[in-house]
C-alpha cells in the first residue's frame, strides 16, 4: 500500500473512540472472537498455524508479529470507522496536507515550473467520497494520488473554478501526505 493508501487507513484509525488491545493475548482473543471462536480463520488470516494461534491464547509468545496488530487495527471498530467515513464523505470533507512537487500545465508564458511545495487544504465530501470508494474497490496508489490531484488543482489551484481555466496539476514526488478527516 502506498502513502496515500496509508494515511486513509491512519485517518480512520484517529476515529477510534477507544484504544486497540495491547498485549498479544488481548489482540489475538479479539480476532477469535471476531471469528466465532474460530482458531483456524485467525490462523489462516495471519498466515500461521493454528497452533501459533493457541500458543498466543496461551500467552507463550512473548514478541507478537508486526502484522498481528496490523489485522486487529483493520478490524477494530467497524461501525465507529464507518460512521466517520460516511460523514466525510456527505458532509464534512477531508483534509490533505502534503509536501510534494507540484507542476502544472498552464497557457503560454504563465510558470509551468514544477516546485517542492507545502499545502494544506480542505477537500469537499465528493473527493472524499471518490477516495473512499477507489479504496473499497482495491484501487493502486496512483488513482489515489490521482483523486488526492484533481482535488487540488481543483480547490487550491483554480479555487473553484474562479481562476486559472484549463490548468492541469501534476502531483509527483510525495515527501509527506497526511489525511484527516475534517
């Protein structure tokens, strides 16, 4: 996943009204749970054996894999995270704010250079909506950046449509993005 990808999943795990178990019992006992008491589709989940999973019941394994906290965060809260999604996406809108190299395509003699710069800046609930279904449907990293894009050369760099008619934005070189919803 990419950084874009990522910070989807960073801003919905900001929602959380309560924090993810931290010992590995505690996180393997929720994933069962969640599983219907099921050993065997935690195991399958993670990749192990159904054995490694009781082991884990068990509090035998003291260093936890990196990728067991990764499946209990995509899992935790479903409702909560649902919830702010779908108000982001109808009404409230997301926040991006990115360090990257942004060149434009512009009438002639205007400055099409592209440059490093800092942005900041609220996207309407539509781009919201529009990167929240790429992502359920398994979209790459670039239709995201893609999206992400199109909203700023829309929002920042034409403001609404009230300047720069026909500028095209190339969003390239990703230093840093973060998105939050607002």
């Amino acid at each position: 996943m990419g950084i874009i990808g990522e910070s989807l999943d960073q801003a919905a795990a900001a929602t959380f009204t309560r924090p993810i178990p931290a010992t590995p019992v505690a996180q393997i006992r929720y994933l069962v749970k969640q599983a219907k008491g099921s050993t065997r589709a935690v195991a399958q989940t993670l990749g192990v054996s159904q054995r490694t999973v009781e082991r884990y019941l068990k509090g035998q394994i003291r260093r936890p894999r990196p990728d067991l906290a990764d499946e209990v965060r995509r899992h935790w809260q479903p409702r909560v995270r649902e919830r702010a999604r779908r108000q982001a996406a109808t009404s409230t809108g997301i926040i991006v704010e990115a360090r990257a190299r942004f060149g434009y395509t512009a009438a002639p003699g205007t400055t099409d250079d592209s440059r490093i710069r800092w942005i900041t800046q609220a996207l309407p609930p539509t781009y919201a909506a529009r990167l929240f279904a790429a992502q359920d449907i398994g979209a790459g990293e670039q239709e995201l950046r893609d999206i992400v894009a199109e909203g700023l050369q829309e929002v920042y760099f034409r403001d609404n449509g009230r300047r720069a008619e026909g500028l095209l934005v190339e969003f390239t070189d990703i230093e840093h993005a973060a998105l939050d919803y607002s």
